[in-house]
C-alpha cells in the first residue's frame, strides 16, 4: 500500500508500506493494511507508524486528517515531523515550533519598529498635511 504525507510545507513522505498504525489522543489506535475499508479519521496530537519489513518510522502529527482508499494512506497535517521513535519525532517537532515562534516575535518586533519609524518620517517630512 502506499502513504502520502502532505503538510502546508509540501509532501513530507511518499512511500510504499506494508502497514500503518494510526495513533489519537481522541480516536485510540488502529492498524490499516492493504485492502482495508475505506476510512477517514482525524488525528488532533497522535503519530502514523509507517511499517515497510523490519523498517519503522513514526511521523508525528498535530492536527490530521487520515483518509484510506483504493490501497492509499494520505495525511494531511497542519504540522508533521518524521523519526524513528515517536518522542524524538515530538521533540524535534516542538523545537522546530519554538523557532518558528521566536521568529514570528521578532518579525512583529521588526514590524512595529519600522511603522513607527514610519510615522515618524511621514510628520518630518509634513507629508501627512499635504
């Protein structure tokens, strides 16, 4: 079977499997494996272990969705990080966060700085009574 994992970021993996094993803090934990019933799940905080012979990996996922059709596996994460156990995945994962956010701050940091410099400019230079 074959298993497509797509962030916002673009396709994360895209591999042929043996088995999926699908992991939700709300939904348990379920196998899917080749000619299974179609399915369509979500995942709020959980992992996919993608089993190919005595190869695993785990992508964690925040926020999901699971759909299996036709013998294909495709999620879609609005966040996702692959590893070979699920904690390193998750500590990855949380510490690219992290950067991300301290990012964002300084970009809104950035921001505010040049629209007051901005405004500044604008009464110098009288533009704002023309």
């Amino acid at each position: 079977m074959k298993i497509i994992v797509v962030t916002p970021q673009g396709k994360l993996y895209d591999e042929t499997v043996d088995y999926v094993v699908v992991s939700s803090k709300s939904n348990g934990q379920y196998a899917i494996k080749k000619n299974h019933i179609p399915i369509v799940s979500t995942i709020d905080k959980g992992y996919v272990k993608m089993v190919k012979g005595e190869q695993a990996l785990v992508t964690v996922i925040l926020n999901g969705v699971v759909e299996f059709a036709k013998d294909t596996c495709s999620v879609i994460a609005q966040e996702a990080h692959i590893g070979y156990t699920e904690e390193s995945a998750m500590a990855h994962l949380m510490s690219l966060r992290k950067e991300r956010l301290e990012e964002n701050r300084k970009r809104q940091t950035d921001f505010g700085k040049a629209e007051k410099d901005l405004i500044e400019n604008i009464q110098k230079a009288k533009a704002s009574k023309v």
